[in-house]
C-alpha cells in the first residue's frame, strides 16, 4: 500500500511497496538500484580505479534525478568505493598491492567459516563460473548473517579487482574446482579450492593491482 508524505519543499512524495518514490511526477528510484548500477560498472572493468564518475551520467541512465544518486553515491563513499574530491567530483577508490593482499586473506578466512557452516547441506547456486558469485551465493543461504554481512563487506572492497584477476595464474582451473566441489556438495573440496583461489590471488596482489593501474 503507497504511502504519502510531505516533502520539505512541501512536494508531496508517494512511497510504493517496492521502495521507490514518485516526486512531482517524476520516479525517484531507490538508491540500491543506483548503488547496483555503479556496482556493475566497478565489477565489470568499465569504471577503472581513479577515474571520475558523473552523478548525471547515473541519473540519464536511469531515468532519474541527481538527488537520489548523489545520496547512493555518498552511500558509496562511506563503503570506500567511491571518493569524492571537494570542488571535483567523484571518482572510484583506488587501492593498493599490500590493500588487496590483506582482503584477498581476510575474504578467504570468512568464506572458509561459510563453508564449514554449508558442509555440503543445502544447495548452492554454481551456474556462473564466477568464483565472486558463488561466495555472495554461500553467504545469502547463510544462517550467519554477521558473518553473511562480513562477506558483503569485504566482497565490495575487492570488486575492482575482479575484472583483473585473470593475472593469476590457473584462474580458470581454480575457479572450476570450486564451481564442481559446490556442485558435488563436496564442503572439504570446496574449502581446498576457496583456500587455493584467496592465496593465489594474495600473492598475486601486486600483478593485480598493476593490471588495475595500467593504461
């Protein structure tokens, strides 16, 4: 059932069920599905480390107003994903080697404790190859939702790195190992491939931050 109230401008503002808003006619949309829109950008590799994001560019694409997405964007940079530099804008977080290597071991500690939790009980989604979505699959079937939030956390602060993480080497071999151990229920394989993938990816921090940084 939507919802009205009175905006400070005395704009009457309607809140629908799915969390949107209708403002002066116009859809505000819910900063999620802003936060979700710049997410794919940073995972995706088209939104490099450093470079400048425009909140005009997000709302053009989406249909909406600047203020929703400044709102998601100083959302972002609380999460340190995004920077915002006073009198120039925003711009995605850069990181750096010893950064990455420390969230490559602390992510693997945590989904280590998500998958001693699975123990092989329970489906898990392993249509994607992605090594990225099976971990936020395992924690969203999480009974844990401090340690699910933990994941959440630290998953966010590598996202730029994923794009990039082809410099390790035996990626493919790795991240199918695990896709087959989650598809198998196999909780002692899926450990052992998720232990191989985080240290890999821990010593090969410094040819991922170089793939990052490169032009």
């Amino acid at each position: 059932m939507a919802e009205t109230r009175p905006s400070s401008d005395h704009t009457l503002i309607f809140q629908n069920d799915e969390g949107g808003e209708t403002m002066s006619g116009k859809r505000r949309l819910a900063g999620p599905k802003v936060i979700r829109a710049v997410m794919r950008r940073i995972e995706g590799g088209t939104l490099d480390p450093g470079e400048r994001i425009m909140p005009r560019e997000i709302a053009n694409s989406l249909g909406t107003s600047d203020i929703p997405v400044r709102e998601a964007f100083y959302q972002l940079v609380g999460q340190g994903l995004l920077i915002e530099r006073p009198g120039e804008g925003f711009y995605a977080a850069t990181v750096s080697s010893t950064a990455l290597r420390t969230y490559y071991v602390a992510h693997g500690s945590i989904v280590d404790a998500l998958l001693n939790l699975w123990q092989g009980d329970g489906a898990v989604n392993v249509r994607s190859a992605m090594p990225w979505k099976m971990f936020d699959a395992l924690a969203r079937r999480s009974s844990d939702d401090a340690l699910a939030a933990m994941q959440h956390h630290v998953s966010n602060r590598l996202a730029p790195a994923r794009s990039h993480e082809v410099a390790v080497a035996g990626y493919d071999a790795l991240t199918e190992t695990l896709k087959l151990a989650l598809a198998q229920g196999n909780s002692n394989a899926a450990r052992k491939a998720s232990r191989n993938f985080h240290r890999t990816c821990a010593k090969q921090a410094a040819a991922i931050w170089k793939a990052m940084t490169d032009k």
